[in-house]
C-alpha cells in the first residue's frame, strides 16, 4: 500500500478488550511489560497493549450511552519511554457527563494544529478516570495511521 492513501486501523478498542461497558473508577488498556531499556525484540509481540511502532496519527474517540448520577468520566492516551517509564495524559477528551455524549482527540505528525504535533514512542495505553458517577454503554477506540 502506497504512503500517499494511508489508512486508519484500529489500535485498541474497549469493545474488544473484554474488560465491560460500564465504568465507575479508573483503568486502563494495560501497563508496560518490557523486559528492560532499550530491548530491540520485546519478549511478547507487544511491549503494552497499545503498539505505536507503526503509527504517525492517533485518534481517540469515547462515546458514552447512558450515566448514573454526575460523572465526569475522562479518556486520555499515555506515552511509554524505552524504560517503561509513563507519560500520563499526552492526549485527552473534554469530560463526558451526560448520555448520549462523545469526545473525539487527534494528534501525530500532521495533527490539526500546532499543539496537537506529537512525535510518538513505540508503545502506549488508553487510561481513563470516572468520578461522581458511572458510564454505561462505552465506547473507546484509539485508532491509527
């Protein structure tokens, strides 16, 4: 396939997680599980769940169908160094609090405008925090290009 009609594929889904719809706390796609800085070919095909080896763009979309009480419910993609060290919050939504509502975030090489340029590592995760309340019907995905 040509660079010159990239297409988007999807890095990691709370669908396809298995880890539920519905969300009252905080969680995420997975944390880092390298064997040490540096490791030129990881131990397993995935260094995190979320493999940015291949990626220039991201995308987060969280959409959530239904809400219990007032909740203030945020996604966000976080970075990994070589040395697993984590950097929180690299991209995140606008708080999702009412049913019905969604939040998309873009970012990478040709981001949208100058603040949202980032030079990406290899690997990532999807996080999340939920408070005063709980979400249901969820949906995340983080796609790439």
């Amino acid at each position: 396939m040509s660079n010159l009609y990239p297409r988007s594929k999807v890095l990691w889904s709370l669908a396809a997680s298995g880890l539920g719809t519905a969300i009252s706390g905080a969680g995420n796609s997975g944390g880092w599980a390298g064997a040490g800085a540096g490791d030129d070919v990881p131990q397993a095909d995935f260094e995190t769940a979320v493999d940015l080896r291949d990626v220039q763009d991201v995308a987060l979309f969280a959409h959530v169908t239904a809400v219990t009480s007032s909740p203030a419910f945020l996604v966000q993609v976080d970075l990994y160094d070589d040395a697993g060290n984590v950097y929180l919050q690299v991209l995140k939504t606008a708080s999702l609090s009412a049913a019905g509502s969604a939040a998309p975030v873009y970012a990478g090489l040709h981001g949208g405008a100058a603040s949202s340029y980032l030079v990406m590592p290899s690997w990532g995760r999807v996080s999340w925090t939920c408070t005063g309340g709980t979400v249901t019907g969820t949906d995340i995905f983080l796609y790439g290009r």
